[in-house]
C-alpha cells in the first residue's frame, strides 16, 4: 500500500511539473511574439551625411535619386519608334517635372492635409525640410509641367504623359524607403511578425506601411508599367500607359491604407476611408476610363525612326 501511495504520489508531482513546464513555454512563447523589432535598434538615422554647416537627408537624396533615374530611364523609352518628344524635349521636361514635383508636392500637402493651420502660418508652407510633401499634389504638378511643355512645344501632351508614368515609380520607391529611415508615416498596430515599434509613435508594435508602399508603388507599379511598355502595343494607344499607371497606384495606395496609420488631425473620414484612400478614387476613376478609351487613339500616333531623336 506504501509503495502504491508512493507511486500516486511521484505521478501527481510529475503531472504538475509537467504543466508548470507547459505554463512556462507557453508564458515564455507570448513573450518572445511580443519582442518585436525596433526602429531604433536599426541604426538608422534621417541624415545621411552632417559636416556640420551642412546636413544631407536621405528624403532629399530619395527626391534626388527618383529625378536622375527616372531622367535616365525617359531617355530609354524615348530611343524606341514612335517617341512622342526629342532628347531636347526630355532635358527641359526634366526641369518643369521637378518644378512640379516640389511646387505640387508641398502646396498638395498644405491644402490637402492642412489648410487653416498653414493659412494661420503661412511662413511655414516654405518649411519643406520639416517634411510634408503630397504625391497626390505632385501627380498635379507633374501634370501641369507636360501640359505646359507640350502646348510650347506643340507635342502631344497625352503620349507623353504615358512615358513620364512609366519613371515615376522610381521616385516612389526611393521616396517610401525615406519614410521608413526618417521613422514616419507609419503603419496601425499589428502582431505580424515583422512589425515594428517606431519611437516617435507609442510603443505598440505596428505594419511597417513604409515597406508596404515600396513593395507595391515602386517595385510592383514599375514591373507592371515595364511589361506593358516593352512587351506590348500599349504605348502605342495614349493614354493606356497613364491609365494603367493611375489604376495601379490608386489600387496600391488604397490597400495599403488599410495598414497604414491615418493622420493624427484628419483620422478615418467617409465610410471609414482615410484621405488617401479618398483621394485615390479619381484616380482609379481616370485611370480606368484612359484605359477604356485608348484603342480609340491608337490611329493618331505616327511612328518615327528609332534614331530620329538621337540628334535633336
């Protein structure tokens, strides 16, 4: 009997060790899903270089990079039959476009995001160095920039907005990475495994929506605008470039949105929508309708030997 009692007693000892073995895996596995990786922890920095008198930012560099590349790129598309401008045309077109870029880009945000405060300190709309740039006021710069260009050089503007479409994920995808090194524009809170806690939020884990933005506007948007320049006749009915390119980005930035965390002043407007998202529904609207319309203009291109620019 004493030894039956003994061998009651060892298993119900060995039963408590095992669940307090099983408490304490399980105790230390939701420990481990919350250490989530930190911003900070990433040694990144908003400056990229510091002499002192002198501080250079990755967002300016981002801005820099997208416009060579891009310009690059122009000069690729532009060599192929049937180019809608000279080499000349892509040079100016350079300078109105980053006209337009940093003139739409900081009055889109000012009217968009934050009128009455910027109208009560109208000093600081020239304050681009303390961020605050709008891709949606960009878009319009940038258009405004072809149409004048193309009305002084009398070329189609149209044509040539489906070429410069086809540069401008560079831009984005350089521009999202700055996001993500200067630790803003950050995601909603998430238990993904690679979320992360950005210090200047709070300290819940969260999407890191910058990466998100990259992936699919820039990585994303340029392979589909590739694949549909070099491998089709897309370029060859105006405006399906454009419409595509106002498509994919509208359809990118609306999902994404979902993940990203919306402004601390604005929050969800219409239907649950951020202004992002709001913003994005004219461009999937003309998006579509360019694309819808395209094999209609397809008899107004008049196709010009490859090496016709090459001199202008």
């Amino acid at each position: 009997m004493v030894t039956t009692l003994s061998v009651s007693v060892a298993h119900h000892y060995e039963d408590k060790n095992r669940e307090g073995e099983a408490l304490d895996f399980l105790v230390s596995t939701a420990a481990a899903s919350t250490d989530y990786l930190r911003w900070s922890d990433l040694g990144l920095s908003p400056i990229a270089l510091d002499l002192g008198f002198f501080e250079l930012r990755w967002y300016s560099l981002a801005y820099i990079a997208g416009i060579v590349i891009g310009w690059w790129y122009l000069l690729k598309l532009i060599a192929k039959p049937g180019a809608p401008m000279a080499r000349r045309h892509a040079d100016d077109l350079v300078f109105y476009a980053t006209l337009g870029i940093l003139l739409g880009g900081r009055l889109g945000y000012v009217f968009f995001y934050k009128p009455l405060e910027y109208l009560q300190n109208p000093a600081e709309i020239i304050r681009v160095w303390d961020g605050g740039m709008s891709f949606h006021g960009g878009v319009i710069g940038v258009s405004l920039a072809i149409l004048f260009m193309a009305w002084k050089n009398k070329l189609s503007w149209l044509r040539i907005h489906d070429y410069v479409a086809c540069t401008i994920p560079f831009g984005l995808f350089f521009g999202r990475l700055a996001n993500f090194v200067n630790g803003e524009l950050w995601g909603r809170p998430g238990d993904v495994p690679w979320a992360i806690i950005f210090p200047r939020a709070d300290e819940q884990a969260r999407h890191p929506s910058q990466l998100y933005e990259a992936g699919l506007e820039g990585i994303g948007l340029f392979l589909l605008l590739w694949f549909l320049f070099w491998k089709t006749d897309a370029r060859h009915q105006p405006g399906k470039l454009v419409g595509a390119f106002l498509m994919g980005y509208g359809l990118s930035r609306f999902i994404v949105e979902f993940f990203r965390e919306p402004d601390d002043h604005l929050g969800l407007l219409w239907f649950n929508l951020s202004l992002g998202q709001l913003l994005t529904l004219p461009m999937l609207i003309g998006g579509a309708w360019l694309i819808a319309t395209a094999k209609g203009r397809a008899g107004s291109v008049k196709p010009v030997p490859a090496g016709a620019n090459a001199g202008d």
